[in-house]
C-alpha cells in the first residue's frame, strides 16, 4: 500500500508539471520574440520532466493505473489558468473538473 501512496505522489507532481508546461505554452503564445522563445523553453523543460518522472512511475506500476491520474493534468491546468491567467471558467465546467477529480480517485483506489 505504501508502494501505490508513493507512485500517486509521484504521478501527482509528474502531472502538475505537465499542467505548468501548458501554463508557459499559452504564454508564451502570447509573445513574440524572445519571450516566446523563453516561455516555450521553459514549458517544454516542465514537460520533459514530467515525461521523464512519468516513464519512472510506468517502469513500476501497470500502464492502465497510472494512465488514469493524466485526467488531473486537467484539473491542474483549469485552475491554473483560472488564478494565474484570469481565464473565466463557468460552471458547467467546474461541474465536468468535478467529475474528472472523482473519476481520478476511483482509478487511484483500484
């Protein structure tokens, strides 16, 4: 059981960053030049290490559990982009996130 509560964590931070990487993607699509170089640069690190972590938790676990946490990267990048871009997020959608979060735990508890 510690085993799965130490891979949850561990997929946990491996999907926030892959949200992160797309919070720089879209500001960087906001910029030209140079900003749009470094804000690119920068979402493309937050991938490669998210990629890098979830191919570690893939070597320990089955692909069919691990898979389910990507529906938080999700989660992640809708409230992100709610705080740090001022996106307008109507209910409906916060109602679907909802759901993508129960789903998630119910995948996680498997």
């Amino acid at each position: 059981m510690q085993q799965k509560l130490y891979l949850s964590l561990v997929l946990l931070v491996s999907t926030f960053l892959g949200a992160l990487g797309q919070i720089f993607f879209k500001l960087g699509v906001e910029e030209t030049g140079i900003g749009l170089a470094l804000y690119a640069l920068i979402g493309i690190v937050f991938y490669l290490v998210s990629t890098v972590i979830y191919f570690y938790v893939l070597s320990r676990t089955h692909l069919s559990w691990a898979y389910g946490f990507t529906g938080l990267s999700y989660i992640f990048a809708s409230i992100m982009a709610f705080y740090f871009l001022a996106e307008s997020i109507p209910l409906l959608r916060w109602i679907g996130i909802a759901v993508i979060a129960v789903g998630t735990f119910l995948v996680g508890m498997s």
